[in-house]
C-alpha cells in the first residue's frame, strides 16, 4: 500500500511538472505587447487622449500608420523617440486653412498640424482639387465643395480667391441659381467636407440662395462651413447674422459650422457664443471657430470694404495693414492699393474677446491661414504654438488637455460622422491613426508676426503624419510625403 502511494504521489508530480512546462512554453510562444518589435516607440512622454481623459507618463507603439500599443511598462522599437518632459499628444486639425500647397503644410507641421481643410472658401472642381495633392502633400489635406468658386465662375468674375465684380455686386438669376446648385451638389457627389460659403464675400446671395444651400447640405448629411454675412454690432450685424444661420439650419435641418466667430463679433462674442449656446441647448446642430489673435486678413478688393466699411467694421484706415509693405493704410493708399488687389491685415479685436473666445469649451481652434511666398497673417504660422505657449501657458484661459481637445478631438468629431477616416483622428489610443504631436510644454511657443510672418514655431519636437516623420528634432522632414486626402463617403 505504502509502495502504491509513492507511486501515485510520483506520478503526480511528473503530470505537474509536465503542466506547468506546457503553460510556460505557450506563454513563452505567445504573442506580447512587450515582445513585439515597433517601428516607432515613444517612451517616457506625457500622453493625453481628450476622448478618453488619459494623462499620464506612457510608451507608445508605432506599427505603420497606426498606434499599436500604450503600455506602462517598455516596449521594443526600431525608432525610439525620448518623449521625457515632453507632451504626446494627438495631432492638429485645423478647419480652416486656405493655405493648401507645400510651403503652407511646411509652417502648418511645424506648428503642430498634421491634418489642414480648407472648408470656408472650398475648392471647385473637387475632384482635381484632391487629384493635384495626392502623393504630393506633408500633411494631410481635404475640402468642401465651395459656394464660391462656384459662384464665381458661373457669372465670369474676374477674381481668382475671393470675388471682385460679378459674383460680389451681382445677384444670380434663377438659372444661374439652378447651376451654382447643381455644381456645388456634384462636389458632393465626388467626396467634398461638407459646402462651404461666405455670405460676406457674396452679399448679393439672396435668402433663399443661401437658404438651398442648407437644404442640399441637409439631403448629403454634410455640414455648411460659413463666413456670415454681417461683422460688428451694428444693425444689420453679427447678430442678425447668427440669427439667418439659426433660422436656416433650423427650417432645414442641416447642420452649420460658423468660421472665426472672434473676427466676425469682435465686442460682441460674449453674446455671439451665447446665441450658439442657446442653439445647441434646444438641439440644433451648430459649431464655431476661432483663432488667437487680435487682428484679421482678407483681400482689400472684395466686398468687405465696400463703403460703409468704417462704420460696420468700427475702424479706420490706420487699422489696416499692409501685408506687401507691412505699413498702415492711409486714405490715398487704401484707394490705390484697393483698385489693385491684395491681402490686408485688419485690427479689429481686443485681447479679452480673444480670450473670451479661447476660454469657451464650445469654440474649436482654427487659423484661417494662408501664407503666398511668405507674406500673410501671423495666424498661417503660428496658431496652434500660440494656443499652447500663450492662452494655455501664460494666460491659463484654457487647460492644457482642453487645448489639445479642441485642436485635434473636437474637430475630428465634426467630421466623423459621414469620414470614416476621422474616427481614427484626434485621438491617442490603440488602433488610432499615428498622427502625433511630441513638444515641450514650457518652451512652445509662436515665432511669426505681423511684421515677419513666415517664422516657424517652437518647441514641437516631432510631428508625425501616418507614423512617419514630418517633423523630427524640431526640425522640418521632408525626405517623405505622407499626406492623405480626406474625404467624405
């Protein structure tokens, strides 16, 4: 009996043995996080993901365009980035963009910007738009189909960005009504972010041609990025403004995205955001903008300086710049400059509306950049390196993390329900496309100014587009084009 339980108890001990040197060889076989090679770690960085209110010391796991892993603990790398002191988080979005060629998407990925959209303006015709960047581009790239573009060839301006005679003091017949609509649907048709208009470069459009416009944008589900008719706090003003998008978003259903909402109220955007607050609250779907600066820029030529500008606009000609020359404007040389064309610089804000603007959870940040051989506004540059090292650093207005959300998830979700693409943007977790920003929170800051607006931002360490670099030891990498057009299905 004795013999028979040694025998047992032997027996027994072999089938352990054997157990736990199976368990131990399937684990060891085992595909880990942690045994997995990446082609890109980032260690030690202060990750944050606005979606999912992460904020803490994490590696990062880079496999081809897409975030494989988010670990505690070490992980294996080709590339590694030192992410310590540093911030990681998700790559820019900005919605408002007109500058869409490559010295912009240099400036737009030194500061922080991994995707730019030019969805005030648009573009026409669509398809080419996206043909002439794809494979070409730093960053990636997309827009809606434009209102006025369109516009402007139907009734033969003469302008090339904005309009400076027919489509601006002209009003469109019902058939050419009928054509401005069916050119801007078959952008639609061909993948464009929505209709984008600008009431105040159109003042000749008509309720009701502004009005078929939120209808098409209700029947693609896509939605209407508009420049308003109506600055300041005059009568007719920003507020009668708001109230048409209202009225139209709210008779047709669509959705509307209000442009720099800081330019168009100026004195006013306590009351402007009040009115969109309201909106949202009794559920219509409506967005808003803004960037951090004080002044604005558009073309001398177009309407917004029709007569009567002084009064509606509330300054003068010494509160317009230049961008050529950088001097003020004088009245002989604001008729001059006028009758010729050309990009202007106007102060029409004070530092508190902007903060008021940066420090409202529902204002999205976006520049309205555009820079042509190095002249133009600050903003081209610098807006999102002004975000971080002015309103978030040295203003506090905002919180770091509510910066980031409102750069990067924020406007990805504006998008994201007719672009797939964007569900996978503006955010730092597994699966997620690897659009990310790496930068010091102590040093970024804006170097661009009124005076030399051509000047890169600082501190943003690397920047990579679909995991690959375009910015890499604070500097520009151009050794690869990784940009992709974004479109909506």
């Amino acid at each position: 009996m004795h013999k028979q339980l040694q025998g047992a108890q032997r027996l027994a001990t072999v089938a352990i043995a054997i157990f736990w040197t199976v368990c131990w060889a399937t684990l060891a076989s085992a595909p880990t996080a942690h045994a997995q090679t990446y082609d890109v770690v980032i260690k030690n960085g202060r990750v944050l993901d606005p979606e999912s209110g992460l904020d803490g010391i994490r590696n990062v796991g880079i496999i081809g365009s897409r975030i494989a892993e988010i670990s505690t603990t070490a992980l294996n790398g080709k590339t590694f980035i030192d992410a310590t002191g540093l911030v990681v988080a998700p790559g820019f979005i900005d919605l408002h963009s007109h500058g869409q060629d490559a010295e912009n998407y240099r400036y737009k990925a030194m500061d922080g910007v991994t995707t730019a959209l030019e969805l005030e303006v648009g573009v026409w015709p669509v398809r080419e738009w996206y043909a002439a960047r794809e494979g070409k581009a730093l960053i990636n790239f997309g827009a809606s189909s434009g209102h006025i573009p369109v516009r402007m060839r139907v009734m033969k301006d003469s302008g090339t960005f904005l309009p400076r005679d027919t489509a601006m003091t002209g009003s469109a017949t019902p058939s050419q009504q009928s054509e401005i609509l069916a050119d801007v649907e078959e952008g639609m048709k061909q993948g464009a972010l929505g209709i984008g208009m600008g009431l105040a470069y159109t003042p000749k459009v008509i309720p009701e041609e502004a009005l078929n416009l939120f209808y098409l944008a209700a029947k693609w589900k896509r939605p209407v990025f508009v420049h308003m008719r109506y600055p300041g706090a005059l009568t007719p003003g920003v507020v009668d403004s708001i109230q048409e998008m209202i009225a139209d978003a709210a008779i047709t259903g669509a959705s509307v995205h209000i442009v720099h909402i800081n330019s168009m109220a100026n004195a006013k955007t306590p009351e402007a955001l009040k009115m969109i607050e309201g909106a949202r609250a009794h559920g219509l779907d409506i967005t808003t903008e803004a960037y951090p600066y004080i002044a604005g820029a558009t073309r001398l030529e177009s309407s917004v300086f029709n007569p009567g500008w002084q009064e509606q606009l509330g300054i003068t000609y010494s509160d317009l710049m230049w961008v050529e020359t950088g001097e003020r404007l004088t009245e002989e040389s604001f008729n001059r400059y006028r009758k010729q064309g050309g990009s202007v610089i106007l102060f029409t804000n004070t530092e508190e509306m902007v903060r008021v603007a940066m420090s409202d959870p529902i204002v999205m940040i976006a520049s309205d950049g555009l820079l042509i051989n190095g002249a133009g506004h600050p903003r081209s540059a610098g807006t999102y390196a002004r975000l971080l090292g002015v309103c978030v650093r040295e203003q506090k207005a905002l919180t770091l993390m509510e910066a980031v959300r409102r750069a990067s998830l924020a406007p990805a979700q504006r998008l994201e329900a007719f672009t797939p693409q964007m569900k996978n943007k503006g955010r730092l977790k597994i699966g997620a496309d690897a659009d990310i920003d790496v930068f010091d929170p102590a040093q970024v800051i804006d170097k661009s100014t009124y005076q030399k607006p051509a000047q890169y931002s600082f501190g943003f360490r690397y920047v990579l587009v679909g995991g690959k670099f375009v910015v890499r030891d604070g500097k520009l990498n151009e050794t690869e084009l990784p940009g992709k057009g974004i479109v909506a299905q």
